[in-house]
C-alpha cells in the first residue's frame, strides 16, 4: 500500500462510526476488539492501518520500552502518603496514596480510579474526579 493510499484510508477512519469502525477490522484483521469508543477503536484501526504500510516500533524503541517498566497509575507520582480530597455529595472524602495503591475508607484499591468509582457508587477516571487532569 503507498502512502497515499494509506494516509486516504487514515483519513476515512477518521470519518467512520463505530459500525463501520467494527466492520472495516473484521474484513482487515478478523475479530475486532470489543471496545464501545468510537475514538479508541478509530486510534486503533488506523494504528494497525499505518503499521501495516510503515512497519511497526523499531527494536530500539521496543528495548527502551522494555526498560521503561509497566506505567504507574495516575496520582503514584504525588508521592506516597499524600492525601487527595474532594467534596462528594455534600461529605469530604479524602483518599491516601499508599506504595500499593490508594486508600480510601479503610480499604486499599488499586487505582485511583477504583477508589473514585467506589466513592461515587458509578464509574469515573479517579484523576479527573480529583482534579488532577482537566476536564475536556
């Protein structure tokens, strides 16, 4: 495929819903991923779409990557015992970041979007719920 064909066919993922999103990867690459983000499965397809045309990470980036580790998540980096607060409901809630996780009512979770989740009784991203990442 050139580039030109790759960057038209980039350029219409761009444009498709989630529906075409899903059928374009099934007559690609066979089962697609069950995901429901239009955005994620458009980053995805046009990923595979690009790796295919210009070949994927070099070796040098892969090692550095493997060196890197695996991510810590969001709020590690405030340090430990840092205490993140919020006004939830008319109550103060206050979560603990620990060496393994982040503390929230006595209970240890492993994120701090578990930790927000269970706060808030519905699923959220523990670092917007906090405040520590803007909202758009």
């Amino acid at each position: 495929m050139s580039s030109t064909d790759t960057e038209r066919l980039v350029q219409e993922i761009g444009a498709m819903d989630l529906e075409h999103l899903r059928d374009r990867w099934e007559r690609r690459y066979g089962a697609p991923p069950a995901l429901r983000s239009e955005p994620l499965m458009r980053m995805l397809l046009a990923w595979r779409v690009q790796t295919e045309a210009h070949g994927g990470i070099d070796a040098e980036t892969r090692k550095a990557l493997a060196r890197s580790g695996n991510p810590q998540p969001e709020g590690r980096e405030l340090g430990l015992g840092a205490v993140l607060t919020r006004n939830w409901k008319g109550r103060e809630v206050k979560v603990m970041v620990e060496a393994d996780g982040f503390r929230w009512d006595g209970k240890l979770y492993p994120s701090l979007s578990a930790a927000a989740t269970a706060i808030a009784g519905s699923r959220w991203n523990g670092p917007r719920f906090f405040g520590l990442r803007d909202t758009a």
